[in-house]
C-alpha cells in the first residue's frame, strides 16, 4: 500500500491514495490553516469507522441477514498533552434491515473488532481502549 501527501499552504495538505484517490486535509485557523478539509486525526477516526462497518455489513450479508443499512457513530477521547493520542474510541452500530438477528449483528460487531478490522486493531495494539455497542432498527414495508 502507498500514498502521497503533498503540503498546498498553511496547514493545507492533499493526500492521494495508491487507488488514485485524493482528499483534503486542513486545520484550523490558529494553526495556520483554512479549516477548508478534514483533520488528519479525524480522518484517522474516519477509516476505523469505515473499517468496522465495512466488516459489520460484509458478516452479516454473508449470515444471509437482509442488513439494508449501517452507520457507524464514532465518539473518541484524546490525550490532552502533545501528542494528543486517542486514548479511548466507542463505536456505535445502528444496522437497519428486516428481521435482523440480533445475536448476529452482535457477532459480526464482534468479529470486527476482535478478528478483521485493521484499523481497529492496530490501535488497540497501541493502548486506545476500544468499545462497541450497536442498535437495530427494524425496516418496516415488504
């Protein structure tokens, strides 16, 4: 895997994925920046969140749960000194779908944060106390 990221002004940078894909990163006006982009610590928090729910929803399709969607609500505490880690991240799962099993959706949160999610991993590798909660909401209609 490679990327690039090449400093624009100010605290402006653009990333570019080895796929071709390209963001912005900025930060705020005290330092520097624009705030025209996302911080690159929250994009950190971004690809957990993209990461885990890529694995929630990947699980349970293959559980032949009719999942139709997934949102990931990330809440992250960070060290108040330099440098400001995340010291603690909660992942907040609301899949909707039609007769979600909810030992399931569970198992596939589960899986996620203990077997496949990188992302997830890694950090708690690195000390960042990780939880993970979910909801169902149940899609109405035929």
């Amino acid at each position: 895997m490679k990327a690039t990221v090449k400093w624009i002004d100010g605290a402006m940078f653009i990333g570019e994925s080895g796929s071709g894909h390209a963001v912005v990163m900025d930060g705020p006006e005290d330092a520097g920046g624009r705030n025209m982009g996302i911080r690159p610590m929250e994009m950190l928090l971004l690809g957990v969140g993209g990461c885990s729910s890529f694995d929630v929803v990947n699980i349970l399709r293959k559980g032949r749960q009719k999942v139709s969607g997934c949102e990931a609500r990330l809440e992250a505490v960070r060290a108040d000194g330099v440098p400001a880690v995340f010291e603690t991240i909660n992942l907040h799962f609301v899949v909707s779908g039609k007769a979600l099993d909810a030992d399931k959706v569970e198992r596939a949160v589960q899986l996620s944060a203990e077997k496949y999610c990188s992302a997830s991993i890694m950090l708690q590798k690195a000390g960042v106390v990780m939880t993970h909660d979910f909801e169902i909401v149940e899609e109405s209609g035929s």
